[in-house]
C-alpha cells in the first residue's frame, strides 16, 4: 500500500470498496433473454467504471478497492492506492485505469470458470459472504495503519439472488461491519429484491436502492452511493421504509409471533419439538434441573 | 424536593386543655416521637405513622396552634396533640404528616387490592426501608408512577407483580453498603508540637485518647510496653511521660543525647531505639510483594513539589550516621509507617477513653489477624506459582484446549427462509423467494459469453455517453420523488422522528400509551403458559385492560388534525397490531381451554 502523508486525511475522504457481482449465470441469462429493463454487462462496467474515476476525482485522496463477487471464488481485481505507473491503455481506446480493471476481470473469470469445472452441478448464488469478508479484512487492516485513515464504506452492486446457504456467513460479515461502523451500500440491479442487502444496509446504517431504470445505472450511483459518510449527515438519502423483522418459524414457514427458539442455535419453532432439527440439540421437558444446553425458552413477541 | 424530616419545637398536650409539655416533635417518614425538654419528664411519644388514622388541627387565626394525630383506637384513644408556638410552624408540621399519610395510603390501598383482586395470598411483607425505596423509585421517576398509579392503584396490577418485572432497580438498594466508618486522622501525630511556654524549660505534650490509640496503631513497640509494663512497672502517667520524653529527644535530633539517655533508663530505651516488631513486620511484607510488581511503572508520579511533603517536619537535615543510626528515625519512615496504619483504617470497635481497654483490644485484633493469615510456606509457593504464570510465554504454551461440543447446523438455509420472507414482503415485491437465475445455460455457455463481452469492451471502448440525458433526468426526478415522499412520511433531517413534527399533547398521549402497552403486554406475555389459576385471573385482567387502550388509539387517531392524521395512524399501527396479536392469542387459547386438563404442564409458572 502506497503511504499517503496521513496527516492530510480529513472528514470527507473515503475508502470505497465495491463489490461486483460476476455472476456469469445472471449476466448471461440477462444477455440472452434481452430484456429491455435490465442491464447488460458492459452496460454495466462502463457505468461502474465511470462511477469508480469519479470518486477518484472528487477527491485525490480518496481510495477506491474493487472486489469481483464470483460464484466459486472471490478476489481484489483493483485497488487505487497499488497502482502501479500509469501506463498508456493498450488500443488507445480505453482510459488506461478502465482496461487495467477489465484485464484483471478477465483473469478473475477464467479463475473462477476453472474452479467451477470439478463442479458437476453449477451453482447460481454469488458468494457475498466471501467478497463481503474480503472487503471488511482490507479495511480492518487500513484500521490497523493508526488513527488517520481514510472513512472506509463497502458498496454492493448484486444482481444474482441471496444464496440461503452463506445466511450464517453473510449475517456475521453484516454484524462484523456493524461492529466497526463500515456502513454497506446496497445496490441491486437483479429483478429481484434482496434480503441479504436490505438487512446489511439497515443494520449497518448504509443504503439500500433498487433502482427502477437500470439504464441510467451512472446516474444512480453518483447521485446516492458517491457521497461520503461525512456529506450523509447533511443530504438526504432514499431511505426504505423499514425493515420486517418478524420470523416465521422453521417447521412450517409461517410467521409467528411467539415460539419456540433452540438456544444453542437460535432456530425458531412454532411448537414444542423433541429434537432441533437444525443442530441437533436434544430439548429436555421443562423440570428444574434443566442444563442450560437444552433450555427452551419463550420467545419474546416481536412487536 | 421536600424533606425527609421534620424537627420542630412543639408542646405534647393529652387534651386541648392541658397546659402541655415543651419539647421537641421530630417526624419522619416513618414514625414521629417527641422527646421533652425536661429528660426527668416520663412522657416519651412515639407514634408509627401507619398507625395514624386521620389528623385535624386548628383554623389558622384561632387561639392556638394545634395538630391533632388521630390514632388507631385500638393504640391510642383519642389522640396526640401538639400545640406550636406559630400557625406557620403547625402548617410545616401538617403538610409534611398528610403527605406522608397519602403516600402511606396510596400503597397500602394498592396492597389491599391485590389482595382482594388475585386469588392467592400475598405473603410479601414489606419492610419499611423496602417500602420507601419503592416509594423513592417512584418519585424519581415520572414515567415509573404514572404506570404504577394507573395499573397498580386502580388494580389491573398488583404491586408484587408490577416491581416483580423490575427487580434490577430494588437489587441496587439491597447491594447498598453499610455506613460508612470514620478511620484515623490523615495528620500525623508528629504534628502535634509540643508546647512550650517560653519562660520555663516547662515542655508540654497533649495527649487525647484519639492520639493514644493512633500511637498504638502506630508504633507497635509502645504498645507491646504498655501492656507489659502498665500498671505492674509504672503508672500510665508515668509510662506517657517517659514516652513523651522520647519524642522530645527526637524532636531535638540529638541523636548522642538519645543514645546517653538510653543506656542509662532501659524503659526509656524502648521508645528511642527502633521498633524491631515494625521492622519485622516490614520484613514479612517484603516478603509477600507480588514478585510481578513493576517498581519503575510509579517512577513518573510526583511527590517532591511540595516543600516538605507539606508536613512540619524537617527531613533535609536529617543526615544519616551510622554510629546513632539507632536512635534515629528518618521522615521516610514515619511518613510511610502512618501512611500505612491510615490505610489500614481502623479496625477496632471500642470506645475510646481507656487506654488499657484500647490497648487489650489492639492487641486481640493483631492476634486475630496473625492467625488468619496464610502460613510463610503456602504463600511462598503461591507466589512462585505466580512468578512462573507471569513469565510464561505464550509461544511455547500448550493451547488451554476447553472440551467443546461444535456447533453443527444441517441447514443454514432456514434461518434464511425464516425472516426472507417478511423482509422482502416488507418492500412490496410480489416476487419472493429465490428464484434460480436462468439456468438454461451451461457453465461454459455461461463463462464463455461473460469472458466475450469482456473482450468486446476492451476491443471497442464504452458506447458514449454513458448515460443519455433523458435518462438521467428521469433518474433525478425520480430519486427526488422518492425522497420527498419519504421526507413527508418519516421527518425531516435523519435525526427528526416524527414525533418532534406532532403537536406536544398529542406526543405525549402516545408516548404514554405505548409504555402502557408495553407494560402490560409484558405481563400478559410472561403469564402464558397459564399453569394457575391466579395467572388465568391475571391476563384477564390484563387483558381487559389492554382493551380499554384499544378505543383510545382510535380516539387519537381521530382527532388527529388532518396534517398529522397519516403520521398517528403510522404510530398507531404497530401498537394496534400489538395489542391485536395478545387478543388473538387471548381468544385462541381461551377456545383450546375446555381440552386443557390433556396440556402437559410445564415449569413456566
Ligand atoms: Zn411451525
Ligand atoms: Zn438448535
């Protein structure tokens, strides 16, 4: 990392980290079934791009760390603060930081195509939980450099859908990020809403935006996701109109208000079960002597 | 706020006639007694004030001042008079006595209630101190009386039940230390100069019984001879004199003098040489130092910039010579010797006064201490135990491996269909679920056309402009949109609620109506599953009373100006689903009710 004279840090400069999803099924599914709402790929990256060289701009100081998000892996394909002499672009055609960005995607793709070959069966979820690991371990040791630093953000663009299977690990990266105030914006330019994000911006006190014309993609991005932690006290930003926490318990997906809860793992049931079904743990009848593993408790109701 | 106590001067009159006894009336909160001037007098009243039934007194104007006590017939007829010198005295009086009488009642009512409200006993006897804690808690906190005078008073609570929910704030009182203890003097004794009258070589020194014990305390020397040679060698007079002696060598620094003088009186001797039981003392401590004590860690504190350490002794003159080095004391050491005895507080709980008392009682307290303490060998190898955990390494220690079941989830995807759902519901999408991405293509379709889209960009550069005008200009409108909207929905700037925006009456009704919900839904909650009989009385009228709050959300809702109208109805909402969540519960156990007796029962009560 290129050492800044730290002492010029001041309030306003950041350390954005942007997550790609690269997703191959989504963008190819998007390009073949070429719909006229969503978004193609290189729509997509010129969009991204530009958005990237305009937080370089605003301010010279402010530090730009991209992400790939891929299905079998995850990687840092750029990182502003690591650029090495500003060469020329190789045609002439693309900005010179632009083509060094999209040569490290492509690397990044086949990396991540070579990966998924021992798979016989693809996998469509992107892996947030890892790029979102990634992005808190590069900003835990910015943390580390001392007390000036630049204010570091995380900015999700998703459009594949939440994979179920990372919930545990996307939900400590979420807390994780909320310990140490990095707030996650999140950008989702699938079809569909995700749960993932909308929890991950409400706890960490980020944005969450699903814009509805995905052509003007740029135009979302610098007008929401560019301004820094410090401007986010003074302008207004979309803010969801909250977030429904209530549970719906894990036999019959139904949304409960009181219930049963495992209290090793926190699973929820509507009535009382024998056995946990997600971790095993074998519940005792309610006798004084209970051991505090097999405790069942009542949930409070969620109001 | 007002006082806890009274004191007044007030005549103790058996009737309005008696010509009545001067004393002094002290009323407090819990009792009221009157002591009379004259201590031959036989009259002592001393009046419990839950024993006080009603009061009465004089108009202001008449003849005399009165205050009537009314008491409980069965401990008193009649009652206690009292007859003050001014209106305005008897006024003090009288205030302070309803008021106590009201907050008496207001929990003793609150009592009776329960009792007759819930079916099983009350057996809490609450003690006076505990009592006027709750009555304190009370009074410190608006929000807390408001909820307790509207659910315990008029009975939907009862009192055992509302402060059972709130047992942290009557721990705090119950943790509460005991009084506080006057240790020694931080002075030291040294201070106390002798006197000198200047015409005669006459030296005074004053000794109280305060000096004598801290003498004690602090040179154990002297007090071994005290008790050794008082009374049996010489006479307290005697033995102080020779003492005083001592200390008035010392104070002259005439270390040779001190050294004649005690070679020819051996009981002088023991005041002037060095006090070997301190110094074997001082030895056994050094022993017991934590062997991990950072000495260099205090260099940075300071006690050097006040000249002489702020105490009238001389230290700078006091130069050290070896052959009378036994006679001297040096400030060091009787600055750190006192310092030591002050911190140690004092221990001992006899009156002062008689010196052989106080120097018995030293002498059992040292005792008791010696024997308590843990023997020379167990504590030497308990400090090398200590030693060697210090210096350990972490490196080359053993990892401290705690046996451990791991936690092994099946299925991580049902925690993530449990609150899926609702979440995206939440932002009125109609697509929920997560719906596989269009799977039609294999992985090498997939990365294949992904890697030439690629290429195709870096091949022939962006399609410019990125973004057309009238894109981004709907964009704009459209986020304005949005965020205007929402501004009018949810407040101004991050930090406004809406509250701030709703006018101050209608804030506080809703503030208020939600800590009632709150309260009682707490109640209602915690009471299912009803294994009792009194807990089935309990959520009824809980229930109840949470019905009656229903009609005056509405109410609110209501008459909410048209401004605010929308604003309240959002407020109100979650609280109506709330309370419409216990009803449904309400009912459906109460259908499930004829089939209880098959319920298992469980340890929940
Ligand atoms: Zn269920
Ligand atoms: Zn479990």
């Amino acid at each position: 990392m290129a050492s800044v004279p730290s002492k010029l840090y001041s309030d306003d400069v950041s350390l954005l980290v942007v997550l790609i999803d690269t997703n191959p099924f989504f963008w190819g599914g998007v390009n073949t079934t070429n719909a006229s709402s969503s978004l193609s790929f290189s729509t997509f990256i010129a969009h991204v791009l530009s958005f990237i060289n305009s937080i370089l701009l605003l301010n010279q100081l402010s530090q730009v760390v991209v992400i790939a998000t891929g299905v079998n892996s995850c990687n840092y394909i750029y990182d502003s603060s690591s650029q090495t002499v500003t060469e020329n672009s190789e045609n002439g055609i693309i900005p010179a930081r632009s083509s060094q960005i999209l040569r490290k995607l492509e690397e990044f793709v086949s990396a991540d195509e070579q990966l998924s070959k021992d798979l016989s069966q693809a996998r469509v979820f992107s892996l947030l939980s890892g790029s979102l690991s990634l992005a808190l371990c590069y900003i835990q040791r910015v943390f580390r450099t001392g007390s000036l630093h630049p204010q570091p953000r995380i900015l999700c663009l998703q459009g594949s859908p939440d994979g179920p299977e990372q919930y545990v690990a996307v939900m400590n990266a979420i807390f994780s990020a909320q310990r140490s105030m990095v707030p996650i914006d999140s950008c989702v330019i699938g079809s569909q809403h995700s749960a993932f994000l909308q929890q991950a911006s409400y706890i960490t006190a980020g944005v969450y935006l699903k814009p509805q014309h995905l052509d003007g993609l740029f135009q979302y991005l610098s007008t929401v996701f560019a301004t820094d932690l410090l401007s986010r006290s003074v302008l207004e930003l979309p803010k969801p109109a909250g977030v429904d926490f209530r549970a719906s318990c894990f036999c019959h997906k139904k949304t409960i208000d009181m219930g049963y809860i495992c209290s090793v793992c926190l699973s929820i049931f509507c009535k009382h079960h024998k056995k946990c079904s997600t971790c095993g743990s074998v519940f005792g009848e309610a006798h004084p002597e209970v051991t505090s593993t097999s405790d069942k408790k009542r949930k409070t109701p969620m109001a | 706020m007002a006082s806890r106590q009274v004191v007044m001067r007030a005549k103790y009159k058996n009737s309005v006639r008696d010509p009545g006894i001067q004393g002094v009336l002290i009323m407090m909160e819990d009792k009221i007694s009157f002591t009379p001037d004259d201590p031959t007098s036989s009259v002592r009243v001393n009046i419990e004030v839950k024993s006080i039934k009603s009061l009465k007194f004089s108009k202001e104007g008449s003849q005399r001042a009165l205050l009537n006590l009314i008491l409980d017939p069965d401990i008193k007829e009649g009652g206690c008079i009292f007859e003050f010198e001014k209106f305005s005295d008897r006024d003090v009086c009288r205030d302070f006595v309803s008021r106590v009488l009201a907050k008496l009642q207001a929990l003793q009512s609150s009592v009776k209630d329960s009792k007759t409200v819930s079916e099983r006993p009350v057996d809490e006897q609450l003690s006076t101190a505990e009592m006027r804690h709750r009555m304190k808690l009370l009074q410190e906190n608006i929000e807390l009386q408001k909820l307790h005078k509207q659910f315990v008073i008029s009975g939907v609570l009862t009192e055992a039940e509302f402060w059972a929910t709130r047992k942290e704030l009557l721990a705090v009182h119950a943790s509460k230390t005991p009084k506080q203890r006057v240790g020694f003097k931080s002075a030291m004794i040294a201070d106390v100069r002798p006197l000198t009258d200047g015409r005669s070589n006459l030296v005074t020194f004053n000794l109280t019984p305060e000096i004598i014990h801290q003498i004690f305390a602090e040179k154990p020397a002297v007090h071994k001879a005290y008790l050794s040679f008082v009374p049996r060698k010489m006479s307290e007079m005697d033995f102080w004199k020779k003492y005083c002696r001592a200390e008035y060598l010392h104070k002259t620094k005439n270390a040779v003098a001190a050294a004649a003088e005690a070679a020819d009186d051996e009981e002088l001797a023991v005041f002037l040489k060095h006090d070997e039981i301190l110094a074997s003392e001082a030895r056994r401590k050094l022993r017991r130092v934590d062997p991990t004590l950072d000495m260099e860690a205090d260099q940075g504190d300071d006690y050097m910039h006040l000249p002489d350490h702020g105490i009238f002794r001389d230290g700078s003159k006091e130069t050290i010579d070896t052959e009378y080095d036994e006679y001297k004391r040096t400030l060091a050491q009787n600055l750190n010797r006192h310092a030591a005895v002050v911190l140690e507080g004092r221990a001992l709980d006899v009156e002062l006064g008689d010196t052989q008392t106080v120097a018995e009682a030293l002498f059992r307290y040292k005792q008791s201490e010696l024997a308590t303490e843990t023997s020379d060998e167990n504590s030497t190898q308990e400090r090398l135990e200590r030693l060697s955990r210090m210096t350990e390494i972490e490196d080359l220690q053993d990892s401290h491996n705690l046996p451990f079941a791991p936690l092994c989830i099946k299925d991580p995807r049902e925690y993530f269909d449990s609150q899926q759902a609702n979440a995206v519901k939440a932002l009125g999408d109609t697509e929920i679920g997560t719906k596989p991405v269009n799977c039609v293509l294999s992985t090498q379709q997939a990365y294949g056309s992904l890697k030439i889209i690629i290429s195709e960009i870096k091949e022939n550069g962006f399609s410019y402009p990125i973004v057309k005008p009238d894109v981004a200009l709907k964009v704009l409108n459209g986020l304005t949109q949005h965020l205007s909207s929402t501004k009018h929905h949810l407040g101004k700037s991050p930090q406004d609620t809406v509250l701030d925006r709703l006018p101050q009456r209608t804030r506080e009704e809703l503030l208020h109506h939600w800590a009632c919900i709150q309260e009682l839904l707490k109640h209602f909650w915690s009471s299912y599953p009803i294994t009792t009989k009194s807990l089935h009385t309990k959520v009824s009228r809980v229930k109840d009373a949470l019905s009656e709050i229903y009609p005056k959300l509405q109410g609110i809702k209501e008459s909410a100006q048209s401004d605010f109208r929308h604003q309240v109805s959002l407020l109100v909402q979650p609280m109506l689903q709330a309370l419409d969540a216990a009803f449904a519960h309400y009912d459906a156990e109460m259908q499930k009710r004829p089939g209880k007796s098959a319920e298992r029962p469980n340890g929940y009560a």
